[in-house]
C-alpha cells in the first residue's frame, strides 16, 4: 500500500511503498533527514501538518538511486550505502584537489611562477617536493616554518615535518596509504607545467589552464608528502589503470585530476593516450577533445 506524505523541511510531496516504513535518509528536495512514517499515522502529501513528512531518499542502510515515475505512484529505487560513502569519499578528495590547486595559484600571485617541482641543493641533489612550498598557502604556516629549507625532507631536522599526516594531500579513497604519504602528484616534464629544471609561470600555458592538467590523484607511489617523489614525463605511459607504469587511479576505471583553472576532472580509463598526453603538455598547441 502506498504511503503519501510531504518533507517538514521543504514540503515537497512524494507516495512510497508501505515497506519502506520507518526508514531514514534525506530528502529529494532539500537534503534533510526524515524518516518515512507508518501507512497509519502518515500525514497526506500537501496536508497542513507541523510534523509532515518528505521524500526520502536514502533508507537506514540504503540510499536513494533515483524515482520512477509509474501510473502515479513513485518508485524508490536503492543501492548500498557503500555507494553514498564512496561520493562522499570522492567529493572529499576532490575539495583536496581543488584546495591544493588554490595553493599552487596562490603561490604563483606571491612569487610570480607556480613552485619548482623539486628543490634541489647547489650541486642538483633533490631536496624535498613542491609541497613543502605550498604549506603557507594552506594553512600550515607554522610547519612550514619548522622545516629547513637547506637540507633533505629526509634529514633528522626535517623528519618531524615530513612524517606529519596532512589529511589535505591524501586521498580517502585511497585505504593503504601511509600517514605521512600523499595522493596528489605533478607530472615532471620539460613541456609539462612542472618543468624539471625550473619553476614555470602562468604565461607559459599557450595551450590554455582548462586544458591542461596541473594535479593529477595517484596511487601506489610511497613516500612522504615533502619527498621528491613526483612521476617524470618519460615514466608514464599514457594510459589509466593499475599495471606498472599507468596512471594508477584510486577508483577503478576513473582517475581524478585538477586543470591549471582549478576545475577537477575525473577521466575515464578510455581516455586515449594521445588526449592524455596533450592534457599534460602545457605548449603543443594542439586542441583536447576533453573525455566525457
């Protein structure tokens, strides 16, 4: 038997099976949480009611999927509520990228280039990654101002620093990364926006910031945040998947990635290698085909 009632929040009206009675999740029109109520004491959709109820869309162990529409009466389709914390898993890591590309541009507006991929000493020897640079542009000023900035991210007078768990360079999707490890990496490459050799600046990216990719979401490259320990253009092979040499995604079959503007992507593993390797190239003046 179906259950007609409307959302106390937002008032928007909805009929549902009678067996999902007593279950909780938000709403279709407003997010709020609601439960839905028994066939008995369910207020009619659009009744004046100080405790009306709405439309649910997720259910104590379920979430919503979506409506259908049938001779009148609406259908709650439902998957897991493994698949909810997975979107939530994947909108988090995707504010990550978006806050450590914010970084990057800011870092450009003070210092007039985007940081160095690496930080060598004077004889070339690799220092410590692009990330310690950032640190003031995130909030952590005074980790940032803890690490000295003359020696390895690996000498005992950084250790303390690089061990630190940032959760702002780690990826939740991502269950076996270390604490002090990180899921964001650059592509160094000579025609990339991270050269090897030198910092680069904005100007450079003739092929435009919303078609070339600054930050890219990895897994499986160990290592602390402040290593040097970003993919070289030469390494990779071009294509999305968990073979060595790939681009190897968090989730299987997508591999999330921040533009040069700001924006995340999330490309699929058909992305042909030629697309990729425009994507990544910041001067070829060759148009993407963005995947959809």
């Amino acid at each position: 038997m179906p259950i007609p009632f409307a959302c106390p929040h937002c008032g928007k009206s909805m009929t549902v099976d009678d067996k999902f009675a007593g279950q909780t999740g938000p709403c279709a029109g407003c997010q709020q949480p609601i439960t839905i109520p028994s066939s008995k004491g369910a207020p009619q959709a659009g009744a004046s009611s100080g405790s009306g109820w709405g439309t649910v869309l997720g259910v104590g162990a379920a979430c919503l999927l979506g409506c259908v529409l049938c001779g009148g009466v609406v259908a709650v389709l439902l998957i897991p509520l493994g698949f909810r914390g997975m979107a939530s898993a994947n909108a988090a890591t995707n504010n990550n990228l978006k806050q450590v590309v914010l970084a990057l541009h800011n870092y450009h507006d003070t210092w007039g280039t985007f940081p160095p991929a690496v930080v060598n000493d004077a004889d070339g020897k690799p220092l410590y990654s692009w990330r310690v640079l950032v640190l003031p542009f995130m909030e952590q000023g005074p980790l940032y101002d803890r690490f000295d900035k003359t020696k390895a991210w690996d000498d005992p007078a950084n250790l303390s620093v690089s061990n630190t768990m940032l959760d702002v360079f780690r990826s939740s999707l991502d269950r076996e990364l270390s604490p002090s490890g990180t899921s964001y990496f650059v592509i160094v490459g000579t025609h990339t926006a991270f050269p090897p050799d030198r910092p680069s600046r904005i100007q450079e990216i003739t092929d435009g910031l919303s078609n070339t990719i600054a930050v890219v979401e990895l897994k499986g490259i160990a290592g602390s945040w402040a290593a040097p320990i970003d993919p070289k253009l030469e390494t990779i092979a071009f294509s999305i998947g968990p073979s060595p040499g790939q681009l190897n995604p968090n989730r299987p079959g997508e591999l999330n990635v921040a533009l040069c503007d700001g924006s995340v992507r999330t490309l699929p593993a058909s992305t042909p290698p030629q697309t990729l390797t425009l994507m990544f190239t910041r001067d070829d003046g060759v148009p993407v085909a963005m995947p959809q």
